[in-house]
C-alpha cells in the first residue's frame, strides 16, 4: 500500500521525532567524548577539541543564524518536533554553556598538565626570562607590530566593522587629560596563532632536553600594546570574538550571471549580522555593555570564555613533532590496479573496482583522470566538481585534457558551502583553457559525485565512469570514509550521459536504468524498497534494512521506518550527525537500532542495504536522508550489483559497523547517547581499526581493492 498522506499523519506528531538543532549538538557532544577518551593520546584529543569548536562555529554561522533570522521574522511556527524558532534557541544556550564550561575545565586542569608532564609548555609571559622577553619584544617590532591596526572609537570615528570570526582586543585607554576611550585591536589571522618560543629565538637549551615552548600571539600582543597607543594610558585589555551570519542567499533566477553573484555574495558574507559575542571571563560589565550595545546583539548572545577563545586554533598543536603523542600513522593501501603493460580502461573492463577510502588509496581516481587526460583514444570526460580543495591534481589534468583537445566538461557547484571562493577560481581556470564550465541548474545544488569518460575503441566508442560517495578531493579522502566504483556497465554509463546531458543543456529526462536521482525519485525509490520489506514481512519473511548515512531527518522516510519497525523489520542506522527518528518508541519503533561512530575518520559513506528476502540488495551514493538533499539537490545512488562486491560491503563495512563497541554509540530514546554495553570477555572492536588491519593485512587479492570478475 503506498504511503498517502493520510497514512502519514498518523506518525507525523512531535512525540515521533527529535529536534533537528538539538541532535545535531549531541553529534557534537560525541566529538567531545573523544576529546575526553582517556585512551586517546594527548594530541589526538587535542584534535578533537579542535573540531569541536569549529563544529560550533559552523553551527552559530548557519543553523543558529537562520533561527534568529527566522525570531526576527516573528515566525512562530513549529518545526515537525513541535519546537518553534524562539525555543530552540533557548534549547540550545542551556546545552551549549554546560558543554563548554565542562570543555575549558578540562583543558585548564588536565590538558595543559599533561602538556607539561610530556615536555609541552604553554607558556605565559611571566614564565619567561627577561633575555627571552625582550627578544619576543624585538620579535613584535619586526613581525607583527606592522600588520597591526588600532582602531579608535569615538565621535569622530564609528564602531570599527568587526569581521567574522575574528578575534581582538579591547582596549580602553585614558588620555593626559582623563578623556578614556574605546580601541580595538584585531589578531592577525594570516600569522600563527601559537608561537614556538625556542624556535623563535634559537635557544639551544630546550632542544637538548626535547622540550617545546609555545605562546599565544595574543599574550605578545597585549604585553606591547603600549607600542600601538604611545603617550596614553592603558587601562584595560580583553579579548573577545565574534560570530555573524555567513549563510549566502542568492537569487538565482533573478541572476544574469551565477559566478559573479557567487562572488559578489561571499563579499557581502563578511557584512552578516553578529549572532554570537564570545569574551573573556574578566572583562568588565561596561565593556561588555560597549561591545554588545554596538553590535547590536542581546546577552543571550553572550558567551563568557574561561580560558583562549578561538579554541579551534589548537588543531596547529597536531603539527608538533611528537608522534609518541598520536595515533600510530595509517598509510592508506596503494592499489597497483592499473599494470604498465595494461590500459586502464582495460582493467575496467575486465572488472568492476570499489575503492574504499581511506583504507584505499585515492591515488587510482586521480590516475584515472592523469590517463584518461592522456589517453589519444579519449575523446571527452565530463566531471562533477563540488568541493575539490586548493591543490587539485584532477583540475589540472581536466585542463590538460582539454588543451590536448579533448572534450571537457566540468559541473562546478559555485554554491558548496565555505568552498565558493576556491570554486570560483578552478572555474575560471577551467575556462580559461577552453573547457566547458557550467554551474548548475537554478535552485538545485549539483552534490552527486560522477566521472564519465568516452573512449574510441576497436568496437566503437565506450564509456566509463566512477562514481562516489565523496567529493574529488585528495585531502579529505585521507580524512573522510567514503566510497567509489569504476565501473564500465552499459546502464550505468548510460545513465550518467543522460545526468550530464540534465545538468549542461535542457534535457527533461526523469526515468534512468539503474541509478536513482534526486530531485526526482530517491525518496520514491527508498519507500518503494522499504514497502517491500514490508510486504515480505506480512509474508512471514524476516526483512532486514540497514542505513549508513551521515544524517537522517526527511519525515516521510522516518515514518516509513516506523511503518517497517511495527511490522516486525528489523532496522540497523548508523547514522554518524543528525537523526530526528526516535527509536524504542513502543509500538512504533521498537525493532530500530541507532548508532553513530565517531572515531579517526570522519565517516561519509552512504550505503543502504536491503534484505530483500535474501536476495540482498545495496546502494550507495552522494545523497544523505534529507529533505535538502532528496528535493533541492541533484544526487545520485548507484546499485552495488555483484555478489562479491556487495558480499564484501555487507560483511567488512555494515556488519562490523554493527560489532563496534568501542567508538560506537547507542541511541536512547531521550536524544542522548550511550556507549554500547559490552562484557569482559567480548573482544574489543573498533570498525575503523578493524578496516585499517583489514586492508593492509587480511586483504589478499593483488590489486588490494575490492573487485569483482566479470568473466570469472
């Protein structure tokens, strides 16, 4: 029976789902129990504490951004949770300010300890001789003082603009005459926000003993303030940071052209309103009141800081040459798929490859594109580019291809979020070596992941194509757990001619062979594979689903869920972010597990596994369960249809995912998080240590990837 609206309603009641923002914290607080783990080294946790609070950033610039947007609007209408703006905003003070204050207690009494007991200082400016003072001083006249701007404050002269993410000081200084006045300062973000003292001023003392010494530019800055503002008196000098509004708002069918609107509104982003003043704990109330009443926020704006703000600065501790500090280096697996002797694309042929990053090398898609640019038989590529970072191998071999005359069309999606910059210039690189640039369809993010190649060959002209889970980008596939298949199969290519043909010219195709595409049918396509679960179960057949996604918040798929868990389908989530289902729910969801990991690796993958009465079934693609992905951005999921291949993800990736308890977290009902109960005598699994040893141990086929035969 297919979902009707009437049958929705019976699970769309705020009792059936969690608040969106509120899960989305408690992601957050997972990351923090990492930064906790005593079983962490010390600089590993350092890291998460660092992720942390860039988390939190992020969350402030956008999805607290919009609430306020929406309080200012005077929107009181609730989301599917029950919960309006204006409540969710309270919501979250009351959980941020305990998780915080928890943080800086930890970092003031344990982490700077144990910096200490491991030959780390931070260190204060009182901690140093009056030799290393002074040369920090001269270091200030030559290094820093010169990029320095006070700004005054006064009749005269504005409330000085404060951009976002900044961190300063404010200062109040007394003239001769007892005139006092307000300055600011600004921190340099171009300089590093951690000095190295020894390496600083070449003393060989600490080197002998392998001791370092850092401190905060900040503390230089301040002890020489009187540099800056001569012949007054300093009063008082605090630090504090702000948060605005970055969430960019363009009108693109209202655009005659997208990229110059692009650049135009990341101008504007720095100009957004202030939705977050962070100050140090001792500034006086009537400094407070100046900042607050100047950038026209309330207190409950306001967070007071018991320790360095700007915390996210701390991943620059990760940089120290102290390994016995860190997990033990991964080396991702180099794949040699691709023999000298043999093409490329006849290994393809022969067949299909998933590569599992990290465990695998990236380095395979990246040749790919190297010889595909090279490759005489090659007439064109077409690529999706949605974050691809600074220093893109595959944009510079996309433009070499294009030089040689090759067809090259490149998808650029100018509206990946804190990527529009970096986008905007291998765009215009892109074009400046005569490749076609497009940048997508009007209201639709391009977040799909596909690569098509198109080859003259002795039996015609053939095509390939990889297709992921994540983005073409060599550093994060380091980072970021994600998926990708080389594949030649006719209907897939196929289907991704047609996608391209979608996004560059006017085609309205809506049907496709094998993949499933967003805007247009995944949704209809999960529910449809979720109903049959269904049906199988009605049949007395035990029905199976498990979801590995990054966030799951689209309500019609959660009532799906509810509809298979009341009909005895058992349901596996693992769901690293967001997740607004509620699982344990009597008579609704008591057969739904959800977990999230949260370990070395960010993990990204999207894969989606159906039991199908035995004749199991998996997708995995670009799309995570969520209404922005499934109605405002172009996705793809693509069928992992050999056995061996899916026989290898179901056992190595979903199974064991479901086996971790040790960076795997339980679900409760409440919205909160548990660790997963494990006995004494249970061995100790940890997914991605477990795939680390997997891929460079236990895997034994010479190419080191997954594969299967296609002419076994």
């Amino acid at each position: 029976m297919p979902l009707t609206k009437d049958f929705l309603k019976k699970y769309k009641k705020p009792e059936y789902f969690f608040n969106r923002e509120l899960s989305w914290l408690e992601f957050n607080r997972r990351v923090l129990d990492e930064a906790f783990n005593p079983e962490l080294p010390l600089l590993d946790r350092v890291k998460f504490i660092s992720i942390f609070f860039s988390n939190l950033d992020e969350f402030y610039m956008i999805r607290v951004s919009g609430l306020k947007e929406q309080t200012r609007a005077k929107v009181f209408e609730p989301t599917i949770d029950g919960m309006t703006p204006q409540e969710q905003l309270k919501r979250i003070a009351l959980e941020v300010e305990p998780m915080l204050s928890k943080i800086f207690d930890y970092w003031n009494n344990t982490i700077l300890k144990e910096f200490r007991d491991n030959n780390i200082s931070l260190c204060g400016l009182g901690e140093l001789s009056r030799n290393e003072t002074r040369k920090l001083n001269d270091y200030f006249k030559k290094e820093i003082y010169p990029v320095l701007t006070p700004l005054a404050f006064d009749p005269g002269r504005p409330f000085p603009y404060l951009s976002n993410l900044s961190l300063s000081y404010a200062v109040v200084i007394e003239k001769k005459n007892k005139e006092k006045h307000f300055a600011r300062v600004k921190i340099p973000a171009i300089l590093p926000r951690l000095i190295r003292i020894d390496e600083l001023l070449q003393t060989s003392r600490s080197r002998k003993n392998g001791r370092i010494r850092l401190i905060w530019i900040d503390d230089i800055i301040k002890e020489n303030l009187k540099i800056l503002f001569p012949g007054v008196k300093i009063l008082a000098a605090f630090r504090f940071r702000i948060t605005r509004n970055t969430d960019l708002e363009i009108q693109e069918d209202e655009a005659d052209d997208l990229l110059e609107t692009v650049e135009e509104n990341i101008k504007q982003r720095k100009f957004g309103s202030c939705v977050r003043l962070e100050v140090e704990k001792d500034m006086p109330e009537f400094m407070v009141a100046t900042l607050t009443e100047n950038l026209e926020i309330s207190k409950s704006e306001l967070q007071i800081i018991n320790g360095p703000l700007g915390m996210s600065d701390v991943m620059q501790l990760y940089g120290l040459p102290k390994p016995n500090l860190k997990e033990k280096k991964f080396l991702p697996r180099a794949p040699k798929l691709f023999d000298d002797d043999e093409s490329i694309f006849s290994t393809i042929r022969k067949k299909d490859i998933l590569l599992h990053h990290p465990y695998d090398s990236f380095a395979p898609v990246i040749d790919l594109i190297k010889k595909a640019s090279q490759d005489p038989h090659v007439l064109a590529i077409k690529q999706t580019l949605y974050r691809v970072g600074s220093d893109s191998p595959i944009v510079k071999y996309l433009i070499e291809a294009a030089e040689r005359k090759k067809q090259v069309a490149v998808l650029v999606e100018l509206k990946a979020r804190f990527d529009e910059e970096n986008n905007i210039f291998w765009a215009r690189e892109l074009e400046k070596a005569g490749v076609h640039v497009v940048y997508g369809l009007v209201g639709l993010k391009t977040h799909s992941k596909m690569t098509l190649i198109v080859r003259k060959e002795s039996q015609g002209v053939k095509r390939y194509v990889h297709l992921g889970t994540g983005n073409y980008n060599q550093s994060t596939a380091k980072l970021y757990t994600d998926h990708g298949l080389l594949t030649d199969d006719e209907d897939l290519c196929a289907d991704v001619s047609e996608i391209f043909n979608f996004l560059t010219g006017y085609s309205e195709q809506m049907n496709y062979r094998k993949l499933l595409v967003a805007p247009l049918n995944i949704r209809s396509k999960m529910i449809e594979l979720i109903q049959r679960e269904i049906r199988l179960a009605k049949k007395g057949v035990s029905g199976h689903l498990i979801f590995k996604t990054n966030s799951l918040v689209d309500p019609t798929l959660i009532t799906a869920l509810y509809e298979a868990s009341r009909h005895n389908v058992k349901i596996d989530l693992i769901v690293r972010g967001i997740c607004c289902l509620i699982p344990g729910l009597k008579g609704i969801s008591e057969n739904i597990q959800v977990i999230s990991i949260v370990g070395r690796f960010l993990e990204h993958s999207r894969i989606y596994y159906f039991r199908n009465g035995g004749k199991e079934e998996i997708y995995m693609g670009s799309a995570d369960l969520m209404p922005r992905n499934l109605d405002r951005r172009v996705e793809t999921i693509f069928p992992i249809e050999d056995k061996d291949l899916l026989k290898e993800v179901k056992e190595t990736v979903l199974d064991i995912s479901l086996k971790d308890n040790t960076k795997s977290r339980v679900l409760l009902p409440s919205g909160s998080y548990k660790p997963v109960n494990t006995r004494k005598t249970e061995e100790s699994i940890n997914l991605q240590e477990w795939l680390m040893h997997y891929s460079t141990v236990v895997k034994k086929d010479d190419e080191g990837v997954s594969v299967s035969n296609k002419n076994p």
